[in-house]
C-alpha cells in the first residue's frame, strides 16, 4: 500500500426513520423535497446512540433525476454527548430500477448510486475527534427511510 492509497475503518452504521415528505415543487434549482425525519439508530465501534427528532433532508432532484442530499441531524450518543451532522451527497437511481422501487421491490443498493459526505461538530472532549474526521457514506433505502454505512478516511 502507498501513501496515496484510500484507506478507511467503519464509524458507524445508522438507520433513520422518514416521517414525511414535503414536495416544495420546481424551483430554480429543480425539483425540492423535504423528507423529515423522525428518528433512528447509529451503532459503531467507536460511538453509538440515537438520531434526535428534527433531523431531516433538504434534497433537490435534477433534470437528469439526479438528486442533491442536503442531510442536517443532531446525534446523541449513548453516553449522553451530543453530536452535529451535516452531509451532502448524490443519489441516482436508474429508470428501470426506480419503476421496481416504486412497484415496492426490495432492490440491491448496488443497482443506484448513494454517497454521502458526513462532517461532525461536537463540543464533546470525548468526541472532538470528530471534529476532524472526513468520512464517506454509502446509503440504501429501507422499507420506512434509509439506512448507510458510514466510514472513517484515515
């Protein structure tokens, strides 16, 4: 392995529960939705804990049907530190794999694109850590929101 190799290690694995979706409508930018969410889990080597109510996804879909996650949440660990998260990212889906989504197949998240870019804010002693983590995020949808593995860049 060179110096310039990629190399990552687990931080956690989260799962988040969508309550709502608000359609905003096209805008300038494209299409905007808003997918509240309501809660959910986060469990890792590292940190573990619960996603707080407020949390949600500010996301625009392209002309091309490509969409922009704009993703805020708080995160409080299970040692009661709190945690700001905030990602950007892109999900693709192809057409044909979009029309089995819709018609409720479970499909493989290998079959569309989703990536996220997590950063962390904590005033946490125990965390600050985070506070300099890149971390790269693969997601997938769930029957009620979306689960993603997210990694640590060393």
């Amino acid at each position: 392995m060179t110096d310039l190799e990629l190399r990552t290690e687990l931080l956690f694995e989260l799962r988040a529960e969508v309550e709502s979706r608000l359609d905003i409508g096209d805008t300038a930018f494209g299409r905007r939705r808003v997918y509240v969410v309501s809660g959910g889990t986060f469990t890792g080597p590292l940190l573990r804990g619960e996603i707080l109510g407020g949390a949600g996804d500010w996301l625009v879909r392209g002309a091309d049907g490509t969409s922009e996650l704009d993703v805020r949440a708080t995160l409080s660990t299970d040692d009661g530190e709190l945690i700001y998260n905030h990602y950007r990212g892109i999900y693709h889906v192809p057409p044909e794999v979009k029309a089995r989504m819709d018609g409720g197949e479970d499909v493989p998240p290998s079959t569309y694109y989703f990536r996220t870019t997590p950063r962390f804010e904590t005033g946490s002693a125990k965390y600050g850590w985070l506070n300099r983590t890149v971390a790269v995020g693969v997601g997938r949808r769930t029957s009620t929101g979306i689960a993603y593995r997210v990694y640590r860049v060393l």
